[in-house]
C-alpha cells in the first residue's frame, strides 16, 4: 500500500469516529438542550437549539435540595468505592495466592452468586438493615457494594496473573508480613484493576435508584435519583427540570469516565480473558 492510500484510510478512519462519536453524544447533547426549555415546549418537536427556560429551570432543580442530594451521591460513591476496592483486593489477593481447603468451594460461590439477580436478594437485604436500624440512613446504599461478587472475582483474576507468586515468597524470605505483601507488592501490581473496579463501583453507586427508593424516605437522605423522580408530582411532570437535573447529574460520570477509560477498557479485558 503506497503512501497516498494510507493517508486516506487514515483520514477516512479519523471522519468515521468522529461521526460515531458525534451519533454517541446527541442523545446526551438533546438532554442537555431540553434542560433549557419550558416543560410543556419539549413536546412541541425535537428541541436542537437552547431554550431560554434554563434558569427557571435551575431554580426549581435547586429548591428541590438538589444539592444535598448531589453531597449524598458523592459521599455514598465515594465510600462504596473505597471499601469495595479494599475488601475486594483482599478477597482476591487470599483466593489467588493462597492454598487453604474450600478455597474453590468459595470461589465457585462467588460466580453462583453472580448469576443471581440481585433484586432477588433485595428484600432479604431490607429486612436485615430494617432489624440493624439503619433505614433511612446511606450505610445500607454502602454496605451493598462492600463485598461485591464481581469484584472479588475481577481482584482475583488480576492478582493471579498480575502478581508473581515468586515476588511474595522473596517478600515473606526478606521478613515482610502478608499485610506488608498486600500494601508493598500487591496494591502496585494491580492498579489497572483498582480504577476499573472503581469506575464501575463509581457508577453503579451513583445511577443506583431502586435501594434508595426502598430503604430510604426522608428526603435530606435523597440521592440525585431519588430527587430528579422528585420533581414529578401526581399533578404534572415538570420535564424541563427533569432534563436539567439529568444533566447536571451525569457531569461527574464523563469526567470520571474520560480520565478513566483507557484503564478502564484495559481492565476489563484483562479480567475477562485471563484465567
């Protein structure tokens, strides 16, 4: 192939994924316009251009404790992150590189229970923080992402092929403790799967919508799903605000997303292929 042709294959691969991408974002983009337009002017066609309904629009969002359901989101995200990712690596890293017996029987636990839906356990779930008294708190919104299956099993697939089992036995011969293993070896061989575990805790967290609806009812305890299913109302469903609220709420998923996707795409493949 001479040189003329691969300069246009190239340019030609370039407009392709411009177009996909530009096709990707309009929905996004038509969400972000309707936030801009009066509820009942929405219907009226497919609304292209700003409206000039959007600070009403933010006004309404705003009276509705819109942002002490953005703190609640942040903080219930942020934790669940945390702890998902420590508890997860610890799962892994004692199913990977540990021998002990019924060490298979619980990982073939782990993938059981990631066939299972999880909305079958959901009223069990409720029960049990109901008896703990933790309703109408954010712990329960937490604690259900702290020992998640697919982490565990996605830690464990990293930590088995990301971590040489002979780095640790020269470890344990230099006088390390296995907590030192695990903070000193561990953790640095597998950051590709910390951040992919995190973004996808990180969003599920934050799109989450029916445990919230279960479990929590007063409304300084309202996630941003909670609140934006807030602003309708038995009489009229407010779109416009809707829209808007929508649209603030999915910023920090494109932020997080941009900064982490090729990591994020890295770690997935890694975790799914290597075995």
């Amino acid at each position: 192939m001479n040189k003329s042709k691969r300069v246009f294959y190239g340019v030609l691969k370039q407009v392709l994924l411009i177009l996909m991408t530009l096709v990707m974002f309009f929905p996004l983009y038509i969400v972000f316009i309707m936030g801009t337009y009066y509820s009942e002017d929405i219907f009226k066609g497919l609304p292209i251009l700003p409206g000039d309904y959007l600070m009403e629009n933010l006004k309404t969002v705003f009276a509705n404790h819109y942002f002490r359901a953005y703190f609640n989101s942040i903080f219930v995200s942020v934790v669940s992150v945390i702890l998902s990712v420590f508890v997860s690596s610890m799962i892994g890293f004692a199913l990977a590189k540990y021998r002990f017996r019924g060490r298979n029987a619980i990982f073939t636990f782990i993938l059981a229970i990631m066939m299972i839906p999880g909305q079958i356990a959901m009223i069990g779930y409720m029960l049990e923080m109901r008896t703990l008294g933790l309703n109408n708190t954010l712990f329960p919104l937490i604690f259900t992402w702290t020992a998640h299956p697919l982490g565990a099993f996605l830690m464990t697939q990293f930590i088995k092929d990301s971590v040489p089992t002979e780095l640790l036995e020269s470890g344990r011969l230099d006088g390390c403790s296995e907590a030192g293993l695990f903070f000193k070896i561990v953790v640095p061989c597998i950051k590709p799967g910390f951040l992919t575990l995190a973004t996808l805790v990180f969003l599920w967290s934050w799109n989450n919508y029916i445990l919230p609806l279960i479990l929590v009812n007063k409304q300084e305890m309202f996630t941003i799903p909670l609140m934006v299913s807030n602003l309708s109302n038995q009489f009229r469903s407010d779109y416009g605000a809707i829209m808007c609220a929508l649209g603030l709420s999915v910023l920090p998923m494109i932020v997080i997303f941009s900064l982490c996707s090729k990591t994020f795409i890295k770690g997935i493949a890694a975790g799914a292929v290597k075995g």
